[in-house]
C-alpha cells in the first residue's frame, strides 16, 4: 500500500497510527522485517493495549486502527517495518515503515512543574518542526492517550529562531486526577500512517501545603523534628530543604532508596532519619546544629507518585553562650540523680543516645517522673533519679523543651549530660598484684574489649600498650586481660605494681566508636612511710614525690581510698596553714604547715595516685607549763610565809618591827633547772636562784609597807 519515513529521538516517545478502516475486525499486526515478519505478530486482544516488551499495541475495532507506541526509542528500534492487516488467511495488506531513531542532546527535554491543588497550571512545550501539536497524559499503563477535556485550553504556539515551535498548554482546578507525567509531540500525517514524535517530557506533581511552622534550636545543641502523617503510615516520606533541594525532590534520604530508611535510622552527614511506617511519622534528628542548618524545609509524604502533602517548616539556629550546657556527672553503681535547665516553658524531654548517636526516648520504670519549678530567669529546672543504676546506664544524655504543633513535634537539645560510672578504687601496696574487674553489659558479649588508662575519650585516646582486644585469656608482661562472657565480666590483673601503673582506669568495649562506660582508680601505696613527730607552734615541711604533673595531692584520712570523692583526687584541707610549693623538675612538691597544733595529728596521704603514707604526731610543749607552774607554787609559798610573819608580829604588839632584810631568815632556797627535751625545737631552760627570789621577796615586802 505504500511506502512511509518516520523520524523519533532516542529516549523519546513515539506513537504509530495504522489505519484500515475498510478492515476494523480484521486482525492487524506490525512486525519488524529483519527479524519478525516471518512471524507476524499480533495484539492477540483486540479493544485492549497489550505490552510487548517496551511496546504496546492496541487494535482499536471501532475505528479500524492499529496504535503502536514505543515508550523509549532506542537504537536498535530503528529499520524498516510493516504496519498490516490480514484480510483473509491467505491474504494480507501493510505498509512498510521505515523508522529512523535520530541522536539529538536536547530531545527528549525533561521538565517538572509543580501546582497547588485547585489552581491554574500552564506548561510551556517545544517541539523540533512545524508540524500539528500534539498533547496527552501517560495512564497507569505508561500509554500516552490524547487529552479531550474541557478542563485543558486550545493550544497556542509561536515559532522561535531555532525553528523550535513554542506553545502552552492550560489547564484549570488543578486536581489530584491531574497529577502526572505528560508529552508534547510533533504529529505528522501520511495517506494510511499518523505518526506522533513525543519530544518534550512533563511531570506535574500536585503539592498541597497543609501548614507552617516555625522552630528555634541553638547552635551546637540537638534537635529532633517529628513530621506526623497518621493517614499515611506506608507511604515514602521526606524532608528537604528550599530552594535547591525541593525542585527536584532530593530529600535528606535521597542517597537511600524510598524504602531504605523505613523503620529503621539511617545517615545522612550529620542528620539521620526513620520513617515508622507503624505510627505514620518521619523522625529528622540533627546531632549538632550548624548555622548553615537555619532555612524552609518541606516535611512531607508522597501519596502518589505525583503528589504530596507536606508542612512547611522554618528553622532557626540560635547562638547562645549559655546554651547547649555541657555537663559531666560521675555516680557510683546504684542510684544517680540529674538535673537539667531548659530555656522555656515547654514539656520536658529527657533522652540518651544510642550507639548510633540518636538521642532516643527514655520510657523505663528505673527513670522516675520529672518535676521541674521556674526559675526567675524564665528557665525550668528538674530533675530526673535513675534507679538500679548499672553499666548500661552509663553514656551520653540530653535534656530538652518538647514544642507541638498540629502536624510537627520539635524537641530542641539544649542540656547535655555526660554520665560516667566509677566503681570503688583499688587500692594495693609496691610490689603486690591489683585486678581491676569490669562488668559490661550483656549486648556486648561478642565485643573486644580494652583496659585504658589516662584520658580514654574516642578524641584523645591513651591506650595501654599493653592492652589486647580480644575475648579470650591474654597475658603480656605484667598485664593479665580476661573476659568472662559467661558472667559479663572483663578483668584485668597487673603483678608487681609500681607507681607508674598507678592512675585512673577505663573499661571500654570497642565498637564502630569506642564506648568508656566506667572507670575506677588504682592506687598504689609505697613502702616507704614518714613518720613525724612535732610540737604544738611547730613548723614542719613535708616532701612528696609526684609521677605526673596531674596527680599532686595533700590528703589526710585513715585509709587511702578515702582521698578519691567523685571519680578525683581532692585536696581536702582547706586552712591558711598549709601551703604548697612545686620544684616540678624535681619530681618533687612540698607541704609547708605553720604554727602546729594537736589536731593536726593523724595519717596524710602525699603524691595522689602513687601515694605515700606520713604519719605526723604533734605533741603538746610541757615546759611553759613547768614554768607557770613553778611561778604559781612560789607565790603561793611567798603569800603563805608573809601571813605567818603578819601572825607572829601581831602577837608580839610590835606595830615598828621591820621586816627582816637578809633573805636567809627563816626562808626556803630552791634551784631548779629545766633540761631540753631531745625533740623539742626550742632551747628554753628555767632557773630559779636565790637573787632572783629574793628579789621577788622583797617586792611582796614593799607591797607590805604601802598597805
């Protein structure tokens, strides 16, 4: 019947119309003569697309018209073909076609347009020639059929330049029936063939903006976004920021699939989200805000493939110099309570992060109830008491002011609690064996673990060379590492101690980030004690040696394990007296104590860590009381003698008797001499003479006459 020549692009659509209205219930095929006219194909069903491959057939019996449409041309599609009708058994009628696939980098133009339910939309398209417009909308078939709606204005188009042909397309009350992907084409007409050349690609997503919200978090603190879609709990749900990330709907998930983030928190930089498809809610934490973070975002879910539905969301990042507050807490295994302040008066949250960095819910019966009161710096304090407090206790917690809104929930981090365990320490002698027992939870059974000492933060890590990471028993040098898995317990044993292995000790389980849990303090006492003895007004200087320039302390207590108080060696004398000089090339620092007194008895530990044992003894000064005493006796003598005398003159009538001038009458004569005692610092001695009492005599005497 004929001979037709028919142009697409490669990538494009392309839509073949063969016409045999004299044969509609005729059974009608194309085939492609280089491998499949020998067996020619057929719809099979007629009235009823039909995919074959990527592409579809239909043979329309009321019009008498076979339609063929390639979805996505590609080379190997193009040759010659015949487009029939098979008039009887024997007898059949075609054209041949012959399809040339052309390269072309701005065909097919893809574009994505946007409307809000209800409005106007207007898609602009351009077509490559001056040929008849052509316009239609893929079905759920990916067929692209001609669009006849009222709703859809007369096309209009102008001629470009380029010899690119211009036109738009209206359409009106914009509805969710409308969303979807549509073409604009070039039709071109022979005498048996239409031929329609899909140029221009249009995906039209329907957005309906449900609401606007606005939330404050402050820089370097958390915050958590919950972007609620109850109706929607299944479907793919997204967050992205305005203006470059939304046009093309790259959510913050993107590197993932659509359902790689569902049910479970995946990364993405230094935001991680879920979508619990069991509550409809997306969950977008941030773990540290950056100024760069402040914007629009859209927080929203797809219902279809052209449509969503999403709340807008306006971040702002505050910079506070008093917010996010950075807190350590150390607590002992058993209870622990934590205090927290929030900027504003807001629902309290309270939340500790897993192994993964997200601050989750606490919801147990170990955390008691918060209770808060205000604070006239409009701030809420509270409080928060774990019970039964173990290993998996330990870690990183965060308090926060919890905001609703009517489809968004903001929780903003601003307090960030660090709570370390310590368990008792371990206090041994030079020389002797110390284990230091780590109990760790039971999750982490199939873990290495380590034993740390010093700083053991995942940023400034200083490992024990000494320290193996492995389950079973490992002995290297002095160093003995043990793990029980049965029990959850991981010991370490050090033989022989010295002061250098004194210090404080980590129990660490290595993950993709190493977790320090707890620690405890190894004290080491050395044999060689002082042992002092002083007197009351006495000075003494005590030399103590240091093995680290951080571990210098002056502590007194009965027992050394009582110097360590929350997880550090205090200096727990608080006096003007006591004072502290360093000579750190020495190695050594010295305690100075003034003006000595009794109380100041007792047993001192010197050197923190490495620790060595002073005995001081401060004794009373006994010869300034031998002395007051001796003065007291002589005068009780003097006033005794002077009262026989008054008697006896009084018995005599004699009112002119003088007394008498020579000391040697009827009197007493003492010496005394007071020797130093060998450890007194003074070199007093008291000796009494007869000029010196005499001299005394005389001078009650003269009291005498002038009474």
């Amino acid at each position: 019947m004929g001979v037709s020549r028919v142009s697409g692009y490669s990538g494009g659509g392309l839509m073949i119309k063969c016409e045999h209205p004299q044969y509609k219930t005729k059974p009608k095929y194309i085939c492609k003569e280089s491998d499949g006219c020998s067996k020619r194909k057929s719809p099979g069903v007629q009235d009823e697309w039909m995919e074959n491959g990527d592409v579809s057939l239909y043979d329309n019996t009321r019009a008498g018209v076979l339609m063929v449409f390639f979805r996505e041309l590609k080379a190997a599609d193009a040759g010659t073909y015949r487009c029939g009708v098979n008039v009887s058994h024997y007898t059949e009628i075609f054209t041949e076609l012959q399809l040339n696939v052309k390269h072309d980098v701005k065909y097919p133009k893809s574009v994505t347009e946007s409307a809000h339910l209800d409005e106007e939309v207007n898609i602009t398209c351009q077509i490559p020639e001056e040929h008849e417009v052509y316009f239609c909308k893929e079905d759920d078939n990916h067929i692209c059929q001609n669009i006849s709606s009222s709703k859809v204005t007369q096309m209009n188009g102008s001629s470009v330049r380029n010899e690119e042909r211009v036109f738009t397309v209206s359409i009106s009350n914009v509805s969710v029936r409308d969303a979807g992907v549509y073409w604009c084409g070039a039709e071109t007409r022979d005498t048996y063939l239409t031929f329609v050349s899909l140029t221009t690609k249009i995906q039209l997503n329907l957005i309906t903006k449900v609401g606007v919200s606005r939330v404050s978090g402050y820089s370097g603190g958390g915050l958590m976004i919950k972007c609620e879609h109850p109706q929607y709990k299944t479907k793919p749900k997204y967050i992205c920021k305005e203006p470059d990330g939304c046009s093309e709907m790259k959510n913050l998930g993107a590197q993932f699939s659509s359902n790689c983030i569902r049910d479970k928190w995946m990364e993405n930089g230094d935001v991680s989200l879920y979508d619990d498809t069991r509550a409809g809610v997306l969950m977008v934490f941030f773990r540290e805000l950056k100024a760069a973070d402040a914007g629009t975002y859209r927080c929203g879910v797809n219902v279809s493939h052209y449509t969503e539905i999403f709340t807008e969301l306006q971040l702002n990042v505050r910079h506070d110099a008093k917010y996010p507050m950075d807190v350590n807490k150390t607590a002992y295994l058993g209870e622990v309570s934590i205090t927290c302040q929030i900027p504003e008066e807001h629902k309290v949250h309270f939340c500790k992060e897993d192994d993964d960095h997200i601050c989750q819910n606490i919801s147990s019966s170990k955390v008691t109830p918060m209770y808060g009161s205000s604070e006239r710096n409009e701030e809420r304090v509270f409080t928060v008491s774990i019970s039964n407090v173990s290993v998996r206790d330990a870690g990183v917690y965060w308090c926060g002011a919890e905001t609703r809104d009517t489809y968004l929930t903001f929780i903003s981090l601003t307090t960030k609690i660090q709570l370390n365990l310590i368990m008792p320490p371990v206090v041994r002698h030079e020389g002797e064996s110390a284990e230091i027992i780590c109990p760790y939870d039971s999750i982490y059974k199939s873990k290495p673990k380590s034993l740390c000492k010093g700083k053991c933060s995942t940023r400034d890590r200083n490992t024990l060379s000494e320290t193996v990471r492995e389950e079973k028993e490992t002995k290297t040098d002095r160093l003995t590492l043990n793990d029980n898995v049965t029990a959850s317990v991981f010991t370490g044993t050090i033989t022989g101690l010295t002061a250098e292995d004194a210090g404080k000790y980590w129990c660490a389980v290595t993950l993709e980030r190493d977790l320090n849990y707890l620690y405890t303090h190894l004290m080491v006492i050395m044999n060689e004690e002082l042992n002092l003895t002083k007197y009351e007004g006495d000075d003494v200087s005590i030399q103590c040696k240091h093995h680290d320039e951080d571990q210098k302390s002056f502590c007194k207590a009965h027992e050394a394990s009582m110097c360590v108080k929350d997880g550090d060696s205090l200096e727990t004398i608080r006096d003007d007296r006591f004072s502290f000089s360093d000579e750190a090339s020495t190695g050594v620092f010295t305690v100075n104590i003034t003006d000595l007194r009794e109380e100041d008895s007792g047993i001192y530990w010197c050197g923190a860590h490495a620790t060595t044992k002073v005995n001081l003894t401060v004794k009373k000064d006994f010869s300034m009381i031998i002395i007051i005493s001796v003065c007291v006796i002589l005068l009780l003598i003097g006033g005794f003698a002077l009262t026989v005398w008054k008697l006896r003159h009084k018995r005599r009538g004699d009112a002119h008797t003088h007394l008498p001038t020579i000391p040697s009458d009827g009197l007493l004569y003492a010496a005394i001499s007071f020797q130093k005692h060998e450890e007194s610092l003074s070199d007093a001695a008291v000796r009494f003479s007869k000029e010196e009492i005499h001299c005394d005599y005389a001078a009650v005497s003269r009291r005498m006459r002038l009474n």
